[in-house]
C-alpha cells in the first residue's frame, strides 16, 4: 500500500530510539532533544484569554498568517539581524521548523537537484531532501578542529546541480558555533555560484559564555537576496507542542511556499499563532533562566562524561544542548546504542544517522532535568565499570 518514494525513506533515528525507548518502562532518555521546560506565563496566560474571549481563535487563518503576527515576527528578525524585511513581501508564518523545510524544499527541488549540508547534520534534513526528489551533498565537519567545517573544500562539493546549503549553529547534533570566517567563506561562495542559504535556526538563544563569537549570518548583505531563515519557538520559548514558527524567504518564493504550506495545512494552528506572537512580544526573562539552566546541565553532563574516559572521547559544546561523544573501540554506533537500551535502560540516539562523520558517536541531549543525566550516566558507570 505505500508508495515507493515513503518506502525508501527512513523513520528519524531520533524517534526510532524515543519509540523504543518509550517501551522501556524503566528507561532514561538522553535521545530526544525536547527541553523540559515549561512554556512561559505570559504565553500560556495570552492563549487562555483568547480562547475565553476571542470567537475567533479556534478558527482558519489565511495561509501566510496572522498579520499582526507576521509584523511582530518581522520586527524579531529585524532586532536580531539589523535587517529590515517586509511582513507581506518578505516572510510567512510555518507550522515550526520542519514543516517549514519540507515546503521549502517541495517548491525549489527538482529531481536530481543537489543540496549541501554539514556531516554531522540533523537527520531530518537528509530524509526532507531525498523526499522532495533531491540529493543531500555532505560537507564534513571535523572533529580534531572542534566539528569545525572547512570553507576550503566547499567548492569542491557544488556542481551545476547545487541549488542551496543549509547550515544550523550551534549545531545539531554537536553543539559547534561555526566560525565568522567559515560563515562569511559559505556568504561569499553561495553568491558566486547563486545558491540559496538555508539557516534552521532552533538554537541561537543558547550560546552560553559564547554570545560573542555567535555570527548571525542572516545580517550579512550578500545574502539578502538569498536567505531563507528559519526561526522556531520550539525551544527557545519552550512551545515544541504549539508548531509554529516564521520564515524570512526571498520575495520570489513567497507565494510558492505559501501555496504549499496551504494545500498541506491550511494554516498553523491560529492559537499557536497568538501564542507565538505573545511570546515575542512579552517579558525575555525566560531565556537567562533557560540557558542559566542549560548551562548547568552542560557542566553536568560535561563532568559525567569525564569521569568515563575508557568509553567516551569528546569535544565540550559551546551552544544549543547536545554533545556528541565518540564510543571509544566501538564503530557499531547502531548496535551500541540498542544494547545500551537493553541492557542499561538508556536511551541515546546513533551518531551514524547524522551522517557518515557520526559513525562510531552517540547524540546526548542534555535538555532534560539533572536527575535524568544524574541515572543515565550512574547507569553507564554501573554498565562499564573501569
Ligand atoms: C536543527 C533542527 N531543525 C528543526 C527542528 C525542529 O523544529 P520544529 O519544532 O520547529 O519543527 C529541530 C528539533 O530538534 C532541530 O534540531
């Protein structure tokens, strides 16, 4: 009964593993990078007086979105790049990050098209690509320079065929912020050769002591005409169940994608979207509290995995929450990662479904509470004694 297209792709790795974790009555989960926190007051209070007062919150909105919306998220983007866009023009309301990819590469993929993305890269953009009919181009991140990726061999990667690269920083699933010069090397290459730059950007409110060396590339003028940024307010406002998100595009997409967006969903969800708007435009303490506590967390899972040097070698994340340690001896990522559920009742998420540069790694996800890492690496301590 399926088509042969569904067949061929692959369930998420991350889901996977949550799914059989989730079977494991007894497990602790570090595969699913879903914060613990909860959405903030301001929020949940703006969503309960528009379903009290609002006769129109459980209704349709027109596909692009709330207007007053879409003018608070353009303002966002404004105040975190500098760069002016036009809410009508310039931007469209998604239903989160991943429904915005997906329409995405629906409307510019066409068969055989290619798309460069970083290996390690999150597993969901591999199987969106393949599925809209294009090919993902792997560009390596190297460990031994911090899960740097080189600028030098990116033009080796793009042919007549490339139509765009996608980048997330800090990334998932290594936590890396990328360089300045590697984000200005991938501004200038793409403009040469007409690429459109796809920035996923779930992570850039957790950069720790690091804010400083964050780059938004999104405020580069040679990308104006080529950016597709995508913010989501999954993580940084704690709303992962809300499905929203907003999408800067170049003008000439735009109402592709928002054909797309409708013939699939109609609109995000209105209440999300008066949710999201309260969000951006409401008190910011929220996110010092979440990365103070994040950071903590980091430290945590930091010390833990030091205290396992006989099993894990790894580089310290500098952003969003994920660590991606290397199994010492062990290339088996897949069958690590099962036995480790079996057997020690921790769930984790194979490194090898990021990309071939993950062989060999497992991804952590440190977004959840201390005591949750605390009994995951009691757990692998008891399992692999020294
Ligand atoms: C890189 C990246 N993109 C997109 C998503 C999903 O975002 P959303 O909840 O907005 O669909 C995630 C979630 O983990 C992610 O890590």
């Amino acid at each position: 009964m399926v088509s042969a297209r569904t067949r061929e792709t692959p369930i998420s790795a991350i889901k996977a593993m949550s799914i059989r974790g989730a079977q494991f009555p007894d497990a602790v989960s570090l595969a699913w990078g879903l914060p613990s926190f909860r959405t903030p007051a301001h929020v949940r209070d703006a969503v309960a007086k528009a379903l009290s007062e609002d006769p129109q919150s459980g209704m349709y909105a027109l596909p692009a979105g709330l207007p007053e919306f879409r003018m608070a998220a353009a303002r966002d983007f404004e105040r975190r790049s500098g760069r002016a866009v036009d809410p009508d023009r310039d931007l469209t309301i998604t239903a989160g990050n991943m429904e915005g990819l997906n329409t995405l590469f629906h409307v510019f993929l066409d068969p055989g098209d290619e798309v460069v993305v970083t290996d390690p890269g999150f597993v969901s953009h591999f199987h969106q690509i393949r599925f809209n009919g294009g090919v993902p181009i792997n560009w390596p991140m190297n460990e031994a320079r911090g899960w740097e990726p080189e600028p030098d061999v990116l033009p080796e990667l793009i042919s007549d065929k490339t139509k765009a690269i996608v980048l997330v920083t800090p990334s998932n699933p290594t936590g890396r912020i990328l360089k300045e010069e590697t984000l200005r090397a991938v501004a200038r290459i793409a403009k040469e050769k007409g690429l459109l730059v796809i920035l996923d950007d779930p992570y850039s409110h957790f950069t720790y002591e690091n804010r400083a060396s964050f780059f938004n590339l999104a405020a580069l003028p040679e990308v104006a005409e080529s950016l597709v940024y995508l913010f989501t307010f999954s993580k940084a406002f704690a709303m992962s169940g809300y499905r929203v998100g907003y999408m800067v595009i170049p003008a000439p997409l735009r109402d592709a994608i928002v054909k797309i967006h409708d013939m699939t969903m109609i609109c995000t969800p209105r209440i999300s979207q008066v949710a999201a708007q309260a969000a951006l435009e409401g008190p910011r303490e929220h996110l010092v509290e979440f990365e103070r506590i994040l950071a903590r967390r980091r430290d945590l899972i930091c010390e833990r995995l030091d205290a396992l040097p006989h099993l894990f070698s790894y580089v310290r994340p500098e952003g969003a929450y994920y660590v991606f340690p290397k199994v010492l001896g062990e290339d088996d990522d897949v069958g690590f990662s099962h036995r480790l559920l079996d057997e020690a009742k921790v769930t984790v998420t194979p490194g090898s479904a990021f990309g071939p540069s993950g062989v060999g790694h497992v991804r952590m996800a440190y977004c959840v509470d201390d005591s949750a890492i605390e009994a995951a690496f009691d757990r692998l301590e008891r399992h692999f004694p020294r």
